[in-house]
C-alpha cells in the first residue's frame, strides 16, 4: 500500500535529477511540451508502491510487469501516469478533454516504426545542413578547423554606462559552465571577456590571457550594476535607453 510502502525522501532524491537533466532523460515525454508535467519516477514510485510486493527501493530498478492490472486516467494531460503504468506493463486507459492531450500521449505510446523515423530524421537533417548549416560552423581553435560545429551562441545583454558611457556586460555571474557537465568550471574574465578553465570555482585563481583575478560573482543585479571603469551605479531597464542591446560573447562547439 502506499500509506506503507511509498518512501518519499528515495523518491524526491530521484525526482529531483530527472527534472535537473530533463532535457537528455525519458525522451519518450519530451515528445511535447505540457503543462506542469510531473517527473516519471513520482508515478513509478506510487505505482510499485500500491501494486509491487517488494520494496519500492528493491523495485524500482527492476524490471515489473503488473499485466492484467487496468490503470485509468480520466484527465491525463501530458500522460505521464499512463505512459509509466504502460511502462510497468499495466493495461491503460486514458482521457481528456483537450484533443492535444489526446495527440500528444498518442504519440509517445503508440508504436514508432524506427526505420522510417530514421530515414525522416536524416532527410530532415540534411535539408536543414543544406539551407543553414554554413551558419553554424565556426574555427576550432586548437586544431584550426573551420568545420567545427556550434552548438550554441552565447549572448549578454549590455547597456552605455550613465557615467562614462562605457558598454556594461549585465552578467549576473561570471561562472559560464559548472563542472558537472563540463570536464572543468568555465570562467568569464570581467576584464578581457576571455574564458578561462579551472578546477575549483570558488578560489578559481586568475585570467589564462590577461592574469586578472576571476570571480564568479557578476555586476548585475537586482537591475543595478556597477560600472567597472568610473563607479557609476547603473540601473536597469532604462526606460530612456530603450531595450539592451546583445553582445556574442562566446560559442559552444564540437569539432569532428
């Protein structure tokens, strides 16, 4: 029973790093996006939790299946309750009043014939590469390739300092890319902009090109910011400047 069997601090700790890195886990509910949509493990664990006679913590990283049991969702929105019954081999029912529920769980759980999803994608991805792919290449700048990938355009919002007139970059920190997902901590330097690796992002040392000291607390805040050069304390939006501009900062890139 749930009353019994549910154990919320093991649930919680899981839930929490499905929704961390939602974007590359259960891709078969990232289909769409929905409204409020809870994590997978939250129902997994209620499920075992009412029907599995083993420990949820024994059965949640087995394999289950519950055929036979009937699961109804009469308002099941994204589908996340009927996709992980469905996953723990449980008949199930599903409703909803708007019809882009209904598409949207038809199209994570009905069958995917994978041949023809490839042979879409790569028909995809090629016309894609043709039209705009030139837009996103740039020069690796260790091997000195000019077919490196972009993955991704940096940009900061800057605005004229009142005082001196001096472009402020409105970074509320400094810390780029945290070592959880990059091999090592990623650093703007608040003087030259360039980046800088390193190993402890609290004592993160000095600028690999300029030797200013880094720091990963940024000018801007609370929409003020403090301009390097002359002291002036800038606040933002500025009715009168009108909407900040953008400055590319920096890109993110595979090289093949």
């Amino acid at each position: 029973m749930i009353e019994q069997s549910f154990n919320i601090p093991f649930i919680s700790n899981i839930a929490l790093r499905e929704k961390q890195i939602q974007q590359n886990y259960r891709p078969i509910i990232a289909v769409h996006k929905w409204f409020a949509r809870r994590p997978g493990t939250l129902f997994r664990g209620l499920l075992l939790s009412e029907f599995s006679e083993k420990p949820l913590e024994q059965a949640f990283y087995e394999s289950n299946n519950l055929a036979g049991l009937q699961i109804a969702d009469p308002f099941m929105g994204g589908g996340t309750p009927i996709l992980e019954a469905n996953r723990i081999g449980c008949d199930v029912t599903g409703f909803d009043i708007n019809p882009m529920s209904y598409w949207i769980v038809k199209q994570e759980i009905e069958h995917l014939d994978l041949d023809a999803y490839a042979q879409a994608a790569e028909e995809l991805r090629a016309a894609l590469e043709n039209e705009i792919g030139s837009l996103y290449r740039t020069r690796c700048t260790l091997c000195g390739s000019d077919d490196a990938h972009v993955k991704y355009f940096l940009w900061v919002k800057t605005i004229p300092c009142q005082g001196c007139k001096k472009d402020i970059d409105l970074f509320p920190g400094y810390l780029l890319s945290a070592n959880a997902r990059h091999p090592k901590n990623v650093l703007i330097c608040p003087s030259c902009g360039e980046l800088t690796e390193t190993d402890d992002k609290k004592n993160p040392g000095s600028c690999s090109h300029c030797v200013t000291e880094l720091t990963a607390i940024g000018p801007a805040k609370r929409s003020r910011c403090t301009c390097s050069a002359c002291g002036t304390d800038n606040r933002y939006p500025n009715a009168e400047l009108g909407a900040p501009r953008h400055r590319l900062f920096a890109l993110e890139y595979h090289c093949l």
